[in-house]
C-alpha cells in the first residue's frame, strides 16, 4: 500500500470535527462507539477523551471486559502517535509491536476518561502510554505500546 493509498484510507474515518478522533465508518472505531469520544485534551503527542462504554463491550456486571481494554488502548494509541505528527506530514499504516496492559480497578462507566502520550519516538517507532481513568479520576487500567510506523 502506497503512502496515497495509505493517506486515502486513513482519511475515510477522519473528522474535522476538533472535538472528535475519529469519524464513523471504521468497524473498530464503531464498536467502541470511538466517534462519539468528546476531545477533552489535544496536544503534540497527547491526547485526552471522555467515552461513553457501550454495552456489547461490558461484562454481565457491567464493567468493562477486560478483554477489550487492550482494543481500546491499540486504537487510541494509534491516534496519539499521529497527534505527534508534524503538520502537513502524511499519516502512515502503524503496526502494533508490543502492548501491555495493567490492571488496578474495574471500569465500570458509563464514562471513563482515556489519556495517552508518546513516551519516547525514535525514527519509525514510538512508545505510547495509555491510562484509563474512572469518573472519580482514579487511574483503573494503564496499557504501554510500541508502534512502528510502515514503510510504503
């Protein structure tokens, strides 16, 4: 996939909406309900939302299914590491390396808070981090990822 078919693809779930990651129209975005994230922090190489969690993605207490909490870290990640991009610079395919995820609450919503940053970025790779916070502010799940950023 060539750097426009990359640009061509990405740009099918864009938003201009600032307040928005991500359009609707990508199935994992969908599932997660990621157009509907409300920005609530957008820096060079951070970036903070509020999300709603939908039910499909709960457990039959209803919180999050830990399963999913790395789905959400990978998809957010992904949107980090491109807030670090230069302006104007293309956005290409990223591929996740490594992810890891802790533990330390359950997240029960209806809302909860995502917030990532870049780490440390060197050449194509980057290393993103990914906390998951409660209503209360209380950090429930922290994700770690490296994504390396494909060549044409």
């Amino acid at each position: 996939m060539g750097a426009g078919d990359t640009e061509a693809t990405i740009g099918r779930f864009s938003t201009q909406d600032p307040e928005r990651v991500v359009g609707s129209g990508h199935p994992v975005g969908d599932f997660l309900d990621a157009h509907e994230w409300r920005v609530t922090l957008r820096e060079p190489g951070r970036l903070r939302v509020r999300a709603r969690l939908p039910e499909r993605v709960r457990n039959p207490k209803g919180e999050l299914f830990g399963g999913f909490t790395p789905t959400y870290a990978d998809f957010f990640a992904l949107h980090v590491f491109h807030a670090s991009r230069e302006p104007g610079a293309p956005r290409r395919w990223l591929a996740t390396a490594d992810l890891r995820v802790d533990y330390f609450l359950p997240i029960t919503g209806p809302e909860l808070t995502i917030e990532g940053e870049i780490l440390h970025r060197s050449g194509r790779t980057g290393h993103v981090q990914v906390k998951f916070s409660d209503a209360d502010g209380r950090l429930c799940a922290l994700a770690q990822l490296t994504l390396i950023e494909q060549r044409d």
